[in-house]
C-alpha cells in the first residue's frame, strides 16, 4: 500500500516508540494531525502555547533517552516553539519538531505567515531541512532523527501544508540505525592522564550528568582516590543518595563545602560536565577531564589531560592504572564542613529562626511579617513526595531551594532549563513527565513569575486529567533578578509582581487549588496537595526577603547588599 509523507512520517514515529506528540493544530499540520488521530499507540497532546509544547517533548526526551517529538503549524506557530527547543538543544535532548509550511507554490514569495524555517531554526538545529518532494520521503526523515538521537539534539523537519498528503512513488521500509557508540580514549592517553592522577595527593572529582550511566565507576574512583565529590545540580539525579563523597554543588546555588573541596585541590577530575561557570574552577591545580563531546574539552578551565570518551568506559580503562590514596583527610575534611553546612541549612526551615534577628538587622533582612520560609516548603515537600518522583523547577529561586532542601533518594528524577536557564520551564517539563510516567508522581518547583507566563497550559493538564503536582513559591517577586539587583548595590525595581490568587485561579480551572499563609499550616497543606489524586497547585505565600547566600560571597556582595537595603528603606520612608 502506497502511503503519503504525512503517514510515513507518523509511521516511523510508532516504530521509534514515540507515545506522544505535543503541539497546537493547524492547517498545516491537518495531514500529520488526522494521521496520529487514526494510529493505535500515539496520541496527540493539545497544548495552548507551543512553547510549553517542546518543553514538553524535551522533557520526555530527557527522562527517556528517546526520542520526543512536538510540533507547530505555519509560521507564528513555528516560532513559538523556539525557547522550548533551545532548552532541548542545549540538554542535548533528542527532539523532533515537524513545522507546517506554506504551500509549495507560494514558497518565497512573502505569503501570508510564511517564515523561512530553515533560516530560523538553523542556530538552534542539528538539522533542518524543508521537504519540497515526496521523492525525498523518507530519506530527509531518516537523517534527521539520525541526526536528533545520534548527535543528541534537535531535527527540524518542515513540511508544506500541500505535501503530508501527497503519496510516495518508491516508498520504502525506513532505516534508522539511531545507536550512539560507546568509546573510551587510546592506551596511551590513558597512561598520560594515570600518571597525572598519581602525582597528585588531594583530588577532588567534578561530576555532571554525563556521567549518570557511570555510577559505580565513579563511586570506585572516589574511593580510591580518597576524593570528595562536587556534583553539578543535574548530577544530584544518581549521585546524591546513599554517596559518602558528595559533598554538594558550587556555585551561586553551592556551598562552602564543595567550594572548599575544589580550592584546596591539587588535582581536579571532571566527569561529563561542561559546567560553565569559570569563577568557580580552582587555579593551580592539574585537570583531567572525560567527555564524550571533544568540543566539551578544556573550553571552561585549561585541561592537562584531555580523555574524549563516555565516562564509564573510560574509567573502566583508567582504574587499573590507578594507585589508591591512604590519606583521606581531604576528603573528610570536605565530607566535614559539607555535614556542618547542611545542619545550619535545616534551621532556615524553621519559622524560629526569624526571631535571632535584633535592632536594625531585624528590620532590614528578617522575615517582618512572619511569612512562610521557602527553605520551610522545600523541606517539607521532600518530606511528603514518593521516593520515585519526578521533579521540575522553575529558573530562580525556586530552583535554588530544590538543590539545597531536596534530596534525591530513591529513583527520583530532577528536570530543569539548567543549560538555558529560561523562565516558565517547570510546569510544561511536569506535563510531559507525568504522561511519560504515568504511574509515578511529578512535582513541579514553581515561581510566580515563571507559571504566570505559560499560565493556559493548566488547561492542558485539566483536559488530560494529568496528576502533577505545582507547588507555588509565591513570594510576589522575580526573585533571582531581586537578589543579583540588591549583590550589585541596585534597589530593588521591576521585580513586584502582582499576582492573583493562584489557587482560586486553579479552581476556576478546574485543578485542586490550596492556598497557604499560615506556616503552622505548611506542613499539611503540603501532604494534602501530594496525596490528593488528580492535578493540584498549591500556592504558597513566602518571604518575598529571604536571600541565598552564595558557596563563597564577597565583600563587594555584602556591601552591595547591605547599600541595596539602606537604598529601599529610604525609598520606603518617602512614601
């Protein structure tokens, strides 16, 4: 039976096991839309905004390995699944996006909503290409899912509106072949990188998410080495729980500890990790580093041994090599400070805490008006949720109360836009979740400023009844962009948000909504929303003041700090 572009396409993707297929329809898309409608296996996900579209195929992308699949209509449509599919491409996530396009006759010539896909997806693609001719099915397709899961990135396949249902002449079986191959560096930059590693008597390991499929490597090399392990926040999913090394993250959202750990290093082993931030690298320190992207290599801290290969088969090869470390007073004293460290997070979380402050300090930094810590509702709801749930957070401070206060136990699995950073991530990442595990719960860490912008796709999750849970940190605030206004000397300005009722919105929606103002109400209104069934946002008012001290803060930032607060107080006697 000859079949058309659009049902081959539609075909492939039943063969790639590909479950779901987020988009908002269109005219374009009708040929790809009515094939999903009558194929068993594949559903189609009616999202309100294509942004929270890819978001949500990169999600599935991400948790699954596979391949995750969006699409959009002609132009406008297109467009706006742009951030979602950045996100994707900078997770490395392997994402098909099929685009609708103009008819093929009116192709270059201005036509109403037409936009050169090629052109406008080129940055943040693999590949893309624009079908002209059935003859090209179904070999554009099949490089451009090579393409998505080989390279682990995004394919942009467009397809005129006229085209999905033209037939192909010479249709054929497709032939993926979409394996990534398992390498590891040669013996003799093996032996370089051994006689490095052996030469220095206090390693500390730097660990990314690149080498989650590792585990057991990774955890034998601390122990040889005797070295503590800083873990990257994409890391904490498969590092964090049950690990005697870790000691934690660096960086804006780290801590002393792991700050310590890589100071006093004079050795430094990076493990599938392009973290970005190079203030946060030790100087004077060898560096080894293991990746399977050589681009990855020595762009963020010069490198002395250079290993391109996935991490597990690397270590596998390197370990014998090795020379175990008898002193492990790096180690513990890293392992020291990070327990310290973490005893003084867990009294943030309790509402007592506000009261130490006194005098000027009081009025200036304390939590006046007695609102709810959000170091209180992060803990509490790692205290309530399953051992095997999924988590998303919002960019922000939502993100940094999730590193600090959640743990990763069990099975759960974390999701954010930690290589793009961009806002609105959360609740559209938690919608492809929970479909991706339906069985599983899924809580999403979410800023006010961040749900409000893609607030219509709770609409998505009412419609498909899906059971994720949105805990709000309602603090009225952008509250990242507050605390860098207020390091750098800035009084606060831009940052209010007026925000409605979240929870009576919910409702409305017909979500579970639960409001909470009350801190000696937190800790059951967070078990409520876990253990009610179906969709719940819980929206809770925090300190819109509270602050996160940085692993390593300055003295330029506390100054900063200290004439931001002095600038608002004056602002607010004026008023």
């Amino acid at each position: 039976m000859t079949r058309t572009v659009a049902r081959a396409i539609v075909d492939t993707l039943k063969e790639l096991d590909v479950h779901h297929v987020f988009g908002v329809v269109g005219d374009a898309l009708n040929p790809l839309t009515d094939a999903i409608r009558t194929t068993d296996g594949i559903e189609w996900i009616g999202c309100r905004h294509e942004e929270a579209a890819a978001f949500a195929a990169g999600a599935q992308a991400q948790l699954s390995g596979r391949l995750g699949v969006c699409m959009g209509t002609v132009g406008p449509g297109s467009v706006h699944l742009l951030n979602g599919l950045y996100d994707a491409a900078k997770s490395h996530a392997p994402v098909l996006a099929v685009c609708g396009q103009v008819p093929l006759a009116e192709m270059g010539t201005d036509y109403f909503q037409e936009v050169d896909n090629d052109q406008l997806f080129r940055d943040v693609a693999v590949y893309q290409a624009t079908v002209t001719s059935p003859q090209q099915m179904p070999r554009m397709l099949e490089s451009a899912v090579r393409a998505a899961v080989t390279q682990g990135g995004v394919a942009v396949l467009t397809v005129p509106g006229d085209l999905g249902d033209q037939e192909i002449e010479d249709d054929r079986p497709v032939r993926l072949a979409p394996d990534r191959p398992v390498t590891r560096p040669d013996d003799p930059a093996l032996a370089e990188a051994a006689q490095l590693v052996n030469a220095g008597s206090k390693t500390t390991l730097l660990v990314g998410r690149g080498a989650r499929d590792a585990r057991e490597e990774v955890l034998r090399l601390a122990e040889l080495l005797a070295a503590p392990m800083v873990l990257t926040l994409k890391a904490k999913e498969g590092f964090e729980h049950d690990n005697p090394f870790q000691v934690g993250q660096t960086g804006l959202i780290g801590n002393p500890a792991a700050s310590h750990a890589l100071d006093t290093c004079d050795t430094l082993v990076m493990l599938g990790t392009d973290f970005p931030y190079r203030d946060w690298y030790p100087s004077g320190c060898k560096v080894v580093q293991i990746d399977t992207r050589p681009e990855h290599l020595g762009r963020r801290v010069p490198v002395d041994a250079a290993l391109t290969g996935d991490v597990g088969a690397t270590l596998r090869a390197l370990l014998p090599r090795l020379e175990a470390t008898s002193d492990r007073s790096h180690l513990d004293g890293a392992r020291s400070r990070f327990d310290s460290w973490t005893e003084d997070q867990l009294k943030l979380a309790d509402p007592r805490h506000d009261r130490r402050w006194t005098g000027r300090l009081r009025a200036l930094v304390d939590n006046r008006n007695h609102e709810i810590r959000p170091e209180a509702l992060a803990l509490a709801v790692d205290r309530h949720a399953d051992d095997d749930a999924v988590f998303t957070s919002d960019t922000g401070m939502a993100t940094v109360w999730l590193s600090r206060f959640v743990t990763l136990r069990g099975t759960r699995r974390l999701l954010g836009s930690y290589n793009l950073g961009s806002m609105a991530n959360a609740m559209p990442q938690a919608l492809g979740a929970q479909l991706w595990a339906p069985g599983r719960q899924v809580v999403a860490f979410c800023g006010d400023g961040g749900l409000s912008m893609l607030l219509g796709d709770l609409m998505t999750i009412k419609t498909y009844q899906l059971p994720v849970k949105l805990v709000l940190f309602d603090n009225r605030r952008l509250g990242m962009v507050k605390l860098e206004q207020e390091q750098a000397g800035l009084p606060e300005f831009g940052t209010e948000l007026d925000n409605p009722d979240f929870a009576a919105v919910a409702t409305a929606l017909g979500l579970t909504g639960v409001r909470v103002t009350d801190p000696a109400a937190l800790d059951d209104a967070v078990r409520q929303a876990m253990d009610t069934p179906g969709p719940v946002l819980l929206d809770v008012l925090t300190n819109p003041r509270e602050i996160a001290v940085p692993a390593k803060p300055t003295v330029g930032q506390g100054w900063g700090f200290a004439i931001a607060k002095v600038k608002e107080t004056l602002a607010s006697d004026r008023d």
